[in-house]
C-alpha cells in the first residue's frame, strides 16, 4: 500500500475540522434570544364609558398573526368571542406600531381616562421579560402610541363579534 503526504493532511484535516459531538464551544445565544423576543402578546381593552349594553370590547394579538375579539358587559368575563387571523399587512402595521410605539416609556396613564363618561382604553404589550401596560385617554395620546392605537382600534372593530 502506498501512502502520499497529501491525502494524509487531508485526512488530518477533515477529523480536525468535524465530527465533533455536543454543542459547539464559544457560539453566541443571542441569535436564539432574539427570534424569541420577537415573539409579543397585545391587549387593548376599550371601554365605552357611559352605555347600556355592550360597553367594553377585547383585542389580543399574539406575534404569530392570531387574534381573538370579544365583548362584554362592563366589569364581566366576555359573553361572545371571535377569533381570526390578521392579514400580512395588517400584522406589518401592528408591528410597526409597536416599534414607533416602544421608542417611549409609558405612563401609567395618558390624559384623564373615562372621567367624563369617554370611555378608556387599556393597552398591554408582553414581550419576553417584559411587560407594559397603560391606560390611555380616547381624546388624550401621545404621538408615538397613536398609530398602535388607530390600527388595534380597527382591527377590533373589523373582527368584534
């Protein structure tokens, strides 16, 4: 058997390359980290303030494109539920909502919420490790959760039962 140089660095070099068993050494999670921190769950509550029947509606939207609606009476579990599915489009403008939206710290509150029969609304963003919640003034907001609270508000509306 003849043996060449060449083909025995070869073989050195493939063994010392590969086939080694378990997770390689020195490798970033963040990867990992980040695909599951893009992973959100959205609640908006709006509550109608002074009515009679019907006077509050829930939104929840998870990062995944599902969605549910329901309606209740005031202080009461939802006596009907939808649940759906967002379009591509309209999952793009939750998203984008919700970056201009995070570029802030929230108040605990925005304006005066349901203090003269206008009704409130309630928005939870849980992320990972986090989670925010506020609740806004109808007729109050600031300019940076605006166009969150315009594309929840129509998503409700389109999709309540």
């Amino acid at each position: 058997m003849k043996w060449s140089m060449g083909g025995i660095a070869v073989a050195l070099f493939a063994v010392g390359c590969g086939g080694s068993e378990g997770e390689p050494t020195g490798t970033d999670d963040g990867s990992k980290r980040e695909v599951e921190c893009g992973a959100f769950r959205l609640t908006f509550e709006e509550d109608y303030g002074f009515c009679h029947e019907g006077c509050r509606s829930r939104l929840e939207l998870s990062s995944d494109g599902t969605g549910s609606a329901a309606r209740s009476e005031a202080h009461e579990p939802p006596r009907t539920k939808r649940d759906f599915t967002l379009t591509e489009e309209e999952l793009a403008a939750v998203r984008t909502g919700l970056e201009t939206g995070n570029a802030i710290t929230w108040d605990r509150n925005y304006g005066c919420p349901d203090c003269f029969d206008q009704g409130s609304y309630e928005l939870t963003y849980e992320s990972c490790d986090e989670q925010r919640t506020t609740v806004l003034d109808p007729t109050e907001q600031p300019a940076e959760l605006k166009p969150l609270v315009k594309t929840l508000r129509a998503l409700l509306h389109a999709n309540r039962p």
